[in-house]
C-alpha cells in the first residue's frame, strides 16, 4: 500500500540517484507511507561500485527501509504502482527516456532544467520542474506530488497529451527517417 516514488535509470553518479536518496529524507519525515525506488543496475561495466555507496549512504541516513534499490527490473509494473517518477541528472540529458516513459504512462514527472524533455513542458502544468542538484526543491517537489494526488493526476494527463502531441514515434522518429531516406 504504500505510495512509490520511482527513480528509474543505470546507476551511475550523473544520473543523480545520491541527490534522490539525500532528498529521501524530507520525503520520508514528511510522508510515513512513502518509499523511493532506485530501478536499474549498474551497466556496462561501468561505476560497479555505485550501487554499494547508494546502500551505504542510505544507512547512514537512516533510510534502509524507506529506500530500496531494485536492481534491473521490467519498467512497466513500477510504472502502475509509481505516485512519481523522478528523472534528476546532474549533467545536461539531451532526451531522458524515463522521462518519455512517464509522461506516455499518465505517471506524474519531476525532472529537471537540464533535461531536453523540459523544453517542451510547462513546469507546474505538465510536469514539476527543479534546478538541478537541488536537494530542497527535489524534496519539496516530490511532498507536492504526494500531498495532492488530484492535482498530480491532472498534471499527469497534461504530460500525457504533451506527449502525444510532441514525442511519440511518429514526432520523433518518422521525420529523421524521412531525411535519412531523402539523402539515401
């Protein structure tokens, strides 16, 4: 029964997952029901170690039940269950496909200024959207999302028509495909 916030994506140190864990803590004082998930592993080779320092850190803030890294798993069935999907980079991210996948899954997103996605979002109607490496505005995000699951659900729905108005295949996709194509 208890409400998810999902964090999605390799782990690896610029995808931003210390940052999530560290704003875990406002979250976890602030809402009793509510767990952050980490999905994903650490992949090709690279940062292996990664994964034993999020488990470390979340020990050393207390946060060993409320925080849980779920290893590679499939995305859709966290999708379902999620209250929010968090995309927190700390570099720029051209095109997040956590992003993509939340707003296509009707699933409230938190992301941040340097996500490409967020050019097409109108922050506060499609999608919260933070500074990043802003562990207060992270957390303060996430506490919108979990204590108002009405507006969230709104917010939800108008990423989801963002969405099919500008990344689905055939915004994205079929339009490089016809200039590959043209120059072949």
């Amino acid at each position: 029964q208890a409400r998810v916030v999902l964090m999605p994506g390799r782990l690896q140190r610029w995808k931003g997952q210390l940052a999530f864990v560290r704003a875990f803590v406002q979250i976890a004082r602030a809402f009793p029901d509510a767990h952050g998930v980490l999905l994903g592993g650490a992949l090709f080779g690279h940062e292996a170690g990664f994964g034993a320092e999020l488990e470390s850190e979340n020990r050393r803030l207390g946060l060993e039940a409320r925080v849980h890294l779920a290893g590679q798993d499939a995305m859709a069935p966290w999708l379902e269950r999620a209250a929010c999907v968090v995309h927190a980079s700390l570099t720029p991210d051209a095109f997040p496909n956590v992003c993509i996948e939340a707003l296509a899954a009707r699933r409230p997103l938190i992301t941040n200024t340097e996500c490409g996605v967020a050019e097409i979002l109108t922050p506060g109607t499609d999608a919260w959207v933070v500074p990043p490496r802003d562990i207060d505005a992270l957390s303060a995000a996430s506490g919108e999302v979990l204590s108002d699951p009405a507006r969230a659900l709104l917010v939800a729905d108008a990423g989801y028509r963002r969405y099919a108005e500008h990344c689905t295949p055939s915004h994205m996709v079929q339009p490089i495909e016809r200039e590959l194509c043209a120059l072949l």
